[in-house]
C-alpha cells in the first residue's frame, strides 16, 4: 500500500497511546525576546496539546486505526474546566476512547505555555505541572480489558521506571510496541534498556544532541558499536524485537536505523524531505510525524515509505496552524 491509495481505507485494528494531554496557551510573537526585555504578543489561541494525545488526534485523521485508546492521567472533568475541555475534544470530536484514562481528584491539568517566533517558526515550551503520572498499579488493572484487542501500543517517555515497568507488562498482551524518547531529562541508560521491549523507538533531535552528538548517523552507528542493537535486524532468538530506531531530524527529514528485508543485516538511511519556505507553526510537527508513520506501518507500508510519509505531514504540519489537517494531507 502507498500513501496515494489512502490509509483510512485500511480501518483496522486499535491503537492505544500512553501519554499526556496538556493546556497548551500558544503566543505567537514576532521574534524570540532578549532576557529583560519587552514584547508585544501577536496573536494568542488556548488549545489541547501534549505529545500523546496529539499522536492521537492526527491517527484519527489519518483513519489507519479502527479504533483509539488514550491512557493518560486526568482530573475529573465533572469538577474541572480544562480537563472537559480536554475530554470534549478527544472523545467528541475525535472519537478517542478515554475509558482507560486514570482519574485524581486533585491538582490541575498541565499547562503550557508556548511562544511562536514568526521570524523563524521555532517554538519556546515553558511547562507547568501539578497532575500525578500515570500510574503502574492503573495501567496494569487495564491490561486484562486490552487483551486482544489492541494490535499497536505507543508510550510517550515520561517517567522511565514507570514507562520501563508498563512497557514489560504490555509485551506479552500487544503484538506491536513504540516508545517515543523527546526530552533530553531521560538518562540514557534507562533508555537504552528499554530497546529491548519494544519494536520501533523514535529519538529525537534534541536527545540525541543532548548525548553529544551532532548528527543522527554516528548516533545510530554508535549503537550497533556498543551491542545497545543487536548485530541483525528484527526479532533474534533471545526475544529483541527492536524492528527500526527513528530520529526525526527537523528540515533534514529522518534517520533510520532498521533491517534490511531478506538478511540479517542493519542499515542506516537517511529519509530527505522537501524544504519548507516559510514555517507558519512548529508545534505538534514531531507528533504529526510519529503518528503517520506509526500508521503507515501498521497498514504494511515498508519502513522508510513509512518514514517518508511521516516526513511530508510533519512537514504539512509546519505550514499550518495547529492539528486539524485537510484531507489532501495524507495522500
């Protein structure tokens, strides 16, 4: 299947996102101020944001999956404002099952607070949180409902002995595992031990930089050197099932670390994309992307097909704002 055939007439199979929904307060500004300085605000919007939840809002659009499952932490939207306001968006317009969600009676839902550069379309986050993380006792109660019944699992890296501690648990009952790894607070060696329970992982840019590296392709060798990936692609007899490593590289496209078909052999290849004039609005670029490929893998796509049509709607993503996509996007 290509992108041109359209991945919403494939509709099967339910995908579930472990993950945060924030409130997400987006100031548009004309450039990035000096330290004790002033400026005026273009234009301010309040949206729901949070990388899971965005993963999910763009699957739904892509319409890959049958079904969508977020598992997140949430205040009683029955007490709380921006939590309905959450809930209203994921299950009533999206159509995101939120029976999984994990309640807390108190604390707020998290905000962000994002400035957008018009000069140069990047994106600064300042993040409050007063909300508890998903817990491990929550997820496990959920686990007996899920079983065969979800075909594709994503973990969005928060906590890592908690993601660790989810992840081994969801392997036996979900046939397909993803780990997405964003911000550099993560210690690498807890990362680097949950390659293991997983099939696809995306790393990102500023991760990867943040290990001292400057670009992706001696990152992803570094791991084949190190043993981190085992010397042949795809599942080996001691259960890895570490299928490919992705790591989005902005204006650059992505690097893939994956096996090649018909060996025992990994590769590293670079996935271009086409150059964007203008950057409008950054935000949510990278979940658009892990949601279309994640969605273009679970219909068959090849891996770097896969990654190539996550490339053009993160870039889609770019030259609009926010997440609702017409449906020209995705073909």
């Amino acid at each position: 299947m290509t992108p041109q055939d359209g991945l919403r007439s494939y509709k099967h199979g339910s995908c579930l996102v472990v993950g945060i929904a924030t409130i997400d307060v987006i100031n548009t500004i004309p450039e990035f101020p000096a330290e004790d300085s002033k400026i005026r605000v273009t234009s301010s919007r309040r949206s729901r944001g949070g990388n899971g939840t965005n993963v999910l809002v763009v699957c739904a659009q892509i319409g890959a999956f049958q079904a969508l499952h977020w598992v997140g932490t949430l205040v009683d939207p029955l007490v709380n404002a921006d939590s309905k306001f959450i809930c209203d968006e994921l299950s009533g317009h999206y159509g995101i099952s939120l029976e999984s969600c994990e309640l807390v009676n108190a604390g707020s839902m998290p905000t962000s607070y994002i400035m957008s550069s018009d000069a140069t379309g990047s994106r600064t986050i300042f993040h409050h949180r007063n909300l508890p993380e998903l817990s491990v006792a929550h997820f496990a109660s959920q686990l007996p409902l899920w079983q065969g019944q979800i075909s594709w699992a994503h973990f969005e890296c928060r906590d890592t002995t908690a993601t660790s501690a989810m992840l081994g648990l969801a392997r036996p009952v979900i046939p397909v595992l993803s780990l997405e790894v964003e911000g550099p607070r993560h210690a690498w060696a807890s990362v680097k031990s949950m390659l293991h329970l997983v099939d696809y992982v995306f790393i990102s840019q500023v991760y990867v930089t943040s290990l001292g590296f400057t670009d992706a392709i001696a990152f992803l060798n570094s791991l084949l050197d190190d043993g981190t990936v085992p010397q042949k692609g795809g599942r080996d007899p001691d259960g890895v099932r570490l299928k490919a490593i992705v790591c989005p590289w902005g204006a650059t496209g992505a690097f893939v670390r994956h096996g090649l078909a018909h060996t025992s052999n990994w590769a590293v290849s670079h996935v271009p994309v086409e150059p964007v004039a203008a950057v409008v609005d950054s935000v949510g670029a990278g979940d658009s992307f892990v949601a279309a490929t994640i969605s273009a893998i679970h219909t068959g796509m090849p891996i770097l097909d896969a990654v190539a049509f996550g490339c053009r709607v993160g870039r889609r993503k770019c030259m609009q704002v926010g997440l609702e996509f017409d449906p020209d996007a995705f073909t």
